[in-house]
C-alpha cells in the first residue's frame, strides 16, 4: 500500500500536500463547525481501472451538510466530481482508495457561530484497506454513550463536531477488547455503530434502524437495502429496534462506505446465531465487492472510471 497521498484540493486548486494547511485559529478547528464526507474507490485489476462508487450521492450529502452549518459554496455534485478526477489522476493510485472530502468554516477569529463567517472545500485521497479487521466475525459491545439527538447535533449530517460522540464510543470499545460498539438513542432504541449503519436478519427478513433513530442516512445503507430486496430476494423492515432482539438475530452486519460491509458473530458475549458469518452476509458481502469494482453491468451506473471515458 502506498504512503498518499501527495496531492490535495485546497484554496481552489490542486496543489502538494504539504501547501493544504489552515492556521491555528482557523474556525472549525476550535468548534467542529465543519463537514465531511467519505468515498471509496475501488481498483479493478482486471480492467486496469479505477472505480469511484456512487460519487454524486456522497458530494450531494456533503453540499447538505454543508447546508445545516450555514454554508454557502460554489460547487454542484458534479463538479466536485471533476475536481476529485483529477486529483485521483494526479495521484495516478493503482488501488483501493479512500477519498475525504471536507468543507469548513475557514475564517480565523474567535466566536461560537456559524453566521459571517467564510467558507471553503479541501479534498485528498489516499489508498485505505479494511476499517474493520475481523470483517467476517466482528465482535461488539453496547456502549455506555448515547448517540446524539437530531435536536443537539443533527446525525443526518457528517459534522466534524459530533464525531466526539463517535470517538467516545470507538475507544471505549476497542481498549475494552472490541471490535466495534452499538450505540442506543435517547429513547433506548439501537441507533448505529460509532460510525457504520447496523442491521439484523431475523426469520428470514432483514431489518434496520429509521432515520428517525438518529443515524447517518447512509448511501451503503440505501445500497444494501436495494441489493437485499433486488438481488438477494430479501424483505427489509425499517422500524426501531430493541436492545435485546440483537441477542436472538440469525445474523447481524454493519455496513458503511469506511467500514463496507461486517459481519458480526458476538454481541456482548452472546454469539449471533451460529457466532460465524451467516448466508446472508456473505451473500451481500460477495455481491457488494463485486458491484464496488465495476464487475456487474446492471449496477454499473454507480461506478465512475477515474482512467478510462466517462459514460
């Protein structure tokens, strides 16, 4: 895997890394009022190719992100596409790729406010394996922290602030011996993983947490539920989920464009089903990476080439 990455978008142009810097007292850096996004691009060996997945999705939540900080931006989806082609051309990466792009409250000067105040896009991108290592047998625990509410820090937007939150949970569990932990809501119901949407598959159906229960509206979570009923012949439920269903779930996976698709065989001590990766999981695990790396024409629209014509 290679350092990366050596070029980013910065001040509206693309320039060496080691230029993409803010000062000190740059804003966001003292009150999180900055937004983010993560996408991945996935090398196809066998093309020569290099696949960005869903990328109008993800800059489409980034711009409204950006929308609930107040921001205002000069950029549509598409041409923060252009900016991030030719970046990745620039960088010329020949393998798996993570692409952040991050728009922040720029002006230097003290105060607690999003009004009057500048606004600017840096983006970059280097190559990035698995956020999870045991991708096939995670195990999890419940987290002491609540997620936030949508009426504190809105969890429908990937604001640099609230990602405390997450940084509370993922430590917690990982110098506890975990792999990764569920987070519950303030109604007591599961919300997500510290920064994955979560699923269960009981009796045959899958099922997931609303929006409405404080969660990232995730474009992996979107896919997933379209391949699961298009694809694998699988019913979804959206509903609010209680604690203890988790312990009696067949099968249980988090999903997320860092974390891509995990399966998880021990929540809390108590194996999930038969405490090894499920039929289903390892159905939409095969038919996700194989869709991420362009490999199936009827999902190709999401793929965008980095290398060859644009379609």
């Amino acid at each position: 895997m290679s350092a990366g990455p050596s070029y980013a978008y910065f001040e509206g142009k693309i320039v060496p890394i080691e230029e993409a810097k803010v000062s000190v007292m740059t804003h966001t850096l003292h009150y999180g009022t900055g937004a983010f996004g993560g996408i991945r691009a996935y090398w196809n060996d066998q093309a020569e190719e290099l696949y960005i997945f869903r990328p109008l999705d993800h800059f489409k939540r980034v711009l409204n992100s950006a929308k609930l900080l107040l921001m205002d931006l000069p950029y549509t989806p598409e041409s923060m596409l252009d900016i991030l082609l030719e970046l990745l051309r620039k960088e010329n990466y020949r393998e798996d790729t993570y692409i952040r792009p991050l728009v922040y409250k720029s002006t230097t000067q003290i105060g607690v406010r999003l009004h009057d105040l500048d606004d600017a896009l840096t983006m970059f991108a280097l190559p990035f394996g698995s956020y999870i290592p045991n991708e096939e047998g995670a195990k999890v625990t419940f987290s002491s922290w609540r997620r936030i509410d949508d009426n504190a820090i809105p969890a429908r937007g990937k604001i640099t602030g609230a990602y405390a939150n997450s940084a509370l949970i993922k430590t917690d569990a990982a110098l506890s011996g975990y792999d990764e932990a569920l987070v519950l809501n303030q109604d007591g119901h599961i919300s997500e993983g510290s920064a994955e949407n979560f699923f269960m598959v009981r009796d045959g159906v899958a099922i997931t947490s609303p929006i409405t229960a404080n969660i990232l509206e995730g474009i992996t979570r979107r896919t997933i539920i379209q391949l699961l009923t298009e694809k694998l012949g699988i019913d979804v439920e959206v509903r609010p989920i209680d604690r203890t269903e988790v312990f009696v779930a067949d099968e249980a996976f988090f999903c997320g464009t860092g974390v891509q698709v995990v399966a998880i065989t021990e929540i809390d001590h108590r194996l999930v089903g038969s405490g090894t990766m499920g039929p289903v999981v390892g159905q939409l695990r095969d038919l996700y990476f194989n869709i991420v790396r362009g490999n199936i024409d009827h999902y190709r629209s999401w793929n965008v080439p980095v290398y060859g014509p644009q379609v």
